[in-house]
C-alpha cells in the first residue's frame, strides 16, 4: 500500500502529489496576495517568511519526489498514444516547471547573501548571491513561471477529470485510492 505498483500509485506518491497540489496553490495564492501588501502592513514581513519557507519545503518534498520516482515503478498508462504522450510531456513540464519557480523563488530571496529561514527551524543557505540584477531576473522568471505551472496544473485536473467522467477509466482513482496499487487488474 506504502509503494507503487504498475497497478496503481503507493501512498507515498499518492500523499506527495497532493501534499504539492497543495502546497502550489497556495503558494501562488500567497505570492499573488502578497504583491498588493504595503510597508506598514501587519503581514508586510510575515507573508514572505511563511512563502519562502513552504516553497523551500516543497523544494525538499519535490526532490525527494523525484528520487521516489525513480526507484518506483509507475503504474501502465491507460488511453490513446497521443494522450499517453500528452501526459509524459506534460508531467515532465510540471516538474520541470516546479523546479524553476522553485530555484528562482530561492534565487530572489538569497540575492542579497542571507540564507533562507524555514520557520525558524533551520536555514537554507546562499549559495548563489550578487549576481548583477539577481533579485529582479529571478522574479520575472518566479511570476511567469508560477503562471505557466499554475495553468498546466489546471490542465492537469482538467484531463484527469476527462479520465473519470468521460473515458470513466481509473487513472484519478489510482492517485486518490492506495489500495488500487495491490488489486487491480
């Protein structure tokens, strides 16, 4: 139930997909709010320092996904070439995408050399900082790409509602139900 299977997803994949769902959304639901925040707002300095610790935790969680990834099977891909297709390219957009709104995200708040505090637990250190215009790049490339991940995430949800209501396959049941991965057939 823990592991994949080429039947289903494990929970541990299951728990990581949604806990990044999550995480995504109201990352750039926070980021978004925290643009119109002025100077003598309660949440001036709070804001960020919640944003940049759960993105540096989900830079943790996504690495550590990707490394789960690799040593798990993945369950068999149900429907058309094309879509088969569709999914790989846009799974891989996704996690190419989580890791340059991430990196960006970490590039912008270590530019001037100071490390990340992860809610005062402990601190990503700077290991990039003074590059010409670092702060300013980095949140272009963070603001774009945040969109650009946000909607095909959309898209995401979207074909994997297709799968359920329409193709009425069990691709959305595989990452919502652990047991699948143990009897399906």
């Amino acid at each position: 139930m823990w592991r994949n299977s080429t039947r289903g997803w494990g929970l541990i994949s299951i728990l990581i997909h949604w806990l990044s769902a999550l995480a995504v959304l109201g990352l750039f639901a926070l980021g978004w709010w925290m643009t119109d925040l002025t100077y003598y707002d309660a949440w001036y300095n709070l804001a960020p320092w919640w944003h940049r610790s759960v993105g540096m935790l989900l830079l943790g969680l996504t690495l550590l996904r990707v490394l789960w990834r690799l040593f798990q099977p993945t369950p068999r891909e149900q429907g058309a070439r094309m879509e088969i297709m569709a999914a790989y390219i846009g799974h891989l957009l996704i996690y190419a995408l989580l890791f340059v709104v991430l990196i960006s995200g970490y590039l912008i708040s270590t530019a001037n050399g100071s490390g990340i505090s992860v809610f005062g637990l402990f601190t990503v250190p700077a290991t990039v900082s003074g590059l010409p215009n670092q702060a300013s790049i980095a949140g272009e490339v963070h603001w774009y790409s945040a969109w650009a991940l946000v909607l095909l995430s959309l898209g995401h949800a979207l074909a994997a509602f297709k799968h359920l209501l329409i193709d009425r396959n069990d691709v959305m049941r595989r990452m919502i139900d652990p047991r699948t991965s143990r009897h399906m057939s």
